[in-house]
C-alpha cells in the first residue's frame, strides 16, 4: 500500500530542507504545512525557549475512524550536520548523498515515513483510531525536545519512534542511560628543571587515574570512555591542574551506578596515593530502559513486522534516542528500525526498499491496533 516513488521523493525533499539541531524553523514549518494539506492541525510548542532553537516539536492528532486505542508515531526533524546544497545519487536502490554531505536519513526517513502513513490512511480510506504524531527537535544534541514532553501532552498509552539505523525488522528493547562526567585534577606547580621535586604533577595523576580505568565496552550496553583533557600551561612547569571529561553508559540502573562509583574510586585513590586532589562531578544526562517481550508494544511491533514478512529481532543498543527520554518521562516508546547506515557522515545512506519497508510495518501498526484493540489500559478501549 506505501506508495513507493512518493516516499522516496518525500524525503528526497526533507532532506534538501537544512535544519541541523538548535535551527528547525524551516523543517518545522514545512511539516505542518503538509500535515495542513492532509487536513490535518498541528501546534508547535515551546520546547526551543529552553536550550536556545528557534523552533519547537511539532504535535498533531489525527482522531479515529473508528473506536480503537490511540498510538504515537515520532520521529526527530534535525540532522547532526548540515544537509545545504545536498545532492541526491541514486545508484542500485540506495539513496546517498554526492559525498559532500550528509544524507540526513537520520531521521529524515523517520519524518517521511510517517507522512506517508498519513496519506495512505487517508486516500485508501483504511480504518485506525486516533493517532498522536510527534516531529521532535534537537534530538542530536541532547534530546532537549523530547525532555520538554510531559506524559500528559498524550492520551495514547504507548508508541513508536521510527529512529533506528538497524534494519526494519529489528527494535530496540534495551538502551543505556548515560551520566557525563568531569574530573578536575589538582596538583602543586614547581619549576620542572631546578625543583621539580616541590610540585605535584597533575598531568601524572590524570595519566594514570586514565590508565587505570577500563575504558570501552562493559557490557552489551555499558560503556566508559575519556573523551576530552586539558591542562598544562608550559613545558618547564610542573602541571598543578588538568580537566578531564568523559561519558559512562548502562540500561541496568544498578549497573550504572556501580560504574559511576567505580570511577570516582579510581581517580580520588589515585590522587591521594600522588599527593593531589581530585573533584569530580557527574551530570545525567538521560535515562537507559529495558523492555520484556510481553510488552503490548513489543507484541504489537511484532505482529506488523511478520504481517510485512520479516523475523522481529530484538535488539541491545548502545546509543541513546528520544526514546529513552520519553520512556524516563513516562511514555512508552519503542524504537523501530528504519534502515539508514553510517549515520553522522558523508558515507550516509538507505535502500529505498528498506524505507518502504519501514512504512509498510508502520503502516500494519496502525491498522493493527485498530484491528485487535491491544492496549496497555483497558480503560481506553471502547
């Protein structure tokens, strides 16, 4: 039923549109626009006031045809980088771009996808219940505008970001949160040639605190890197301050903490045993989710996903999305796969079978909800 020359086109056009995270006015406009030719109202809220954009997430609902439980369909309208003066290649079913920008399939193909959902429901006359869209902003750089959602801005009890870079088919059912980190080391400068012995070197300390740790992969989800160090202000004097930051990741809420802890002990021993001090300081930056299989969402998710021919995979991911923040504020969300690779740089692209692909399976979503009823609450159903 996904009209396929239609959809590539759409998101041809969406990502010809720039609007990298912080600067989605002009995204933001044109979907509601469009949603406006569908007959379709939509608000932009102020999510933007808070970290400094120049738009909000776009809302919209669609009422039912019929009396059926309502569901959400998201999907994030910024890129990471810029897509100005993108140009299309069409080569052997994959869409790219020319090498000298990104693609933007994350998540334009999401913004798309959607779209085209809307209009099949809507020319093909298919029955659904009430569907509650949601085109969020500043997904790339922290999430800022689904933190700015509430679970009362949705009667629907669950839904489904179209966000994943695996392909359709798969769904993510554990994703970590994360807790930044900054560790400002303090040492005692000297001059490093005629006394060096009266300093106490802070570079030393961060090196080997560094060293110490285990950096990289924990788990299936858990994480620990150093991303950033500054310190030192010349070469013949005894560093006495360093500035290190970093990023720890887990789903398992006590995992997590067990590393944040694990951290602050590696860096404050290792300063005592050096004679400098350490301050450290962490900042949560959002929430991880683990999801079991009899989940209504997941079984939902996974109905459309056989009705389109494919074998639901569940997946362990190490990145984060709007929906673990959505799902910390309240609302179930389950991130599908939409089929875009190497996310985040020039070598960007998606099979536009993969694509349809997606819609298809939202599409069956939709319809299968209004077909059986599942829900979360009973109380929804008519």
């Amino acid at each position: 039923m996904i009209h396929q020359e239609r959809i590539v086109q759409t998101f041809i056009a969406l990502g010809q549109i720039d609007g990298i995270h912080g600067s989605e006015r002009e995204i933001a406009c044109e979907l509601q626009a469009k949603l406006h030719a569908l007959g379709i109202d939509s608000v932009m809220d102020d999510a933007g006031d808070t970290f400094g954009g120049n738009a909000g997430n776009v809302h919209a609902r669609i009422e039912g045809t019929i009396c059926a439980p309502p569901v959400i369909l998201c999907a994030h309208m910024d890129t990471v980088q810029s897509t100005k003066n993108l140009r299309h290649v069409m080569e052997n079913g994959m869409i790219r771009s020319d090498g000298t920008t990104i693609l933007g399939g994350d998540d334009r193909s999401g913004v798309a996808i959607i779209l085209e959902i809307l209009q099949v429901l809507q020319e093909q006359h298919i029955q659904h219940g009430p569907i509650e869209v949601l085109f969020t902003v500043c997904e790339e750089a922290g999430m800022h505008g689904a933190k700015f959602i509430k679970r009362a801005d949705f009667e629907a009890p669950y839904g489904f970001i179209f966000d994943c870079q695996a392909s359709p088919g798969n769904y993510i059912v554990e994703a970590p949160g994360a807790v930044s980190f900054t560790a400002s080391v303090r040492g005692r400068s000297a001059h490093a040639a005629v006394s060096p012995e009266k300093g106490i070197h802070a570079i030393e300390i961060a090196s080997k605190s560094i060293a110490a740790l285990k950096l990289g992969r924990w788990d299936s989800t858990g994480m620990l890197n150093i991303g950033t160090i500054h310190g030192g202000s010349a070469i013949n004097i005894v560093p006495d301050a360093v500035e290190i930051t970093g990023e720890t990741r887990n789903a398992n809420e006590q995992k997590l903490r067990s590393q944040i802890e694990y951290i602050r002990t590696v860096f404050h021993d290792t300063a005592s045993e050096l004679g400098g001090t350490v301050d450290i300081t962490f900042t949560e930056k959002y929430g991880g989710y683990q999801f079991t299989e009899d989940h209504p969402m997941i079984r939902t998710a996974c109905r459309a996903i056989t009705v389109a021919g494919l074998a639901p995979t569940a997946l362990k991911y190490a990145g984060g999305s709007d929906a673990n923040v959505l799902n910390e504020n309240g609302i179930p969300m389950l991130n599908l796969g939409v089929g875009f690779k190497n996310a985040h740089s020039f070598d960007e692209c998606i099979a536009v079978n993969d694509l349809v692909t997606a819609a298809h399976i939202g599409l069956n979503i939709v319809r299968g909800i209004a077909a059986s009823g599942d829900n979360l609450d009973s109380s929804l159903r008519c």
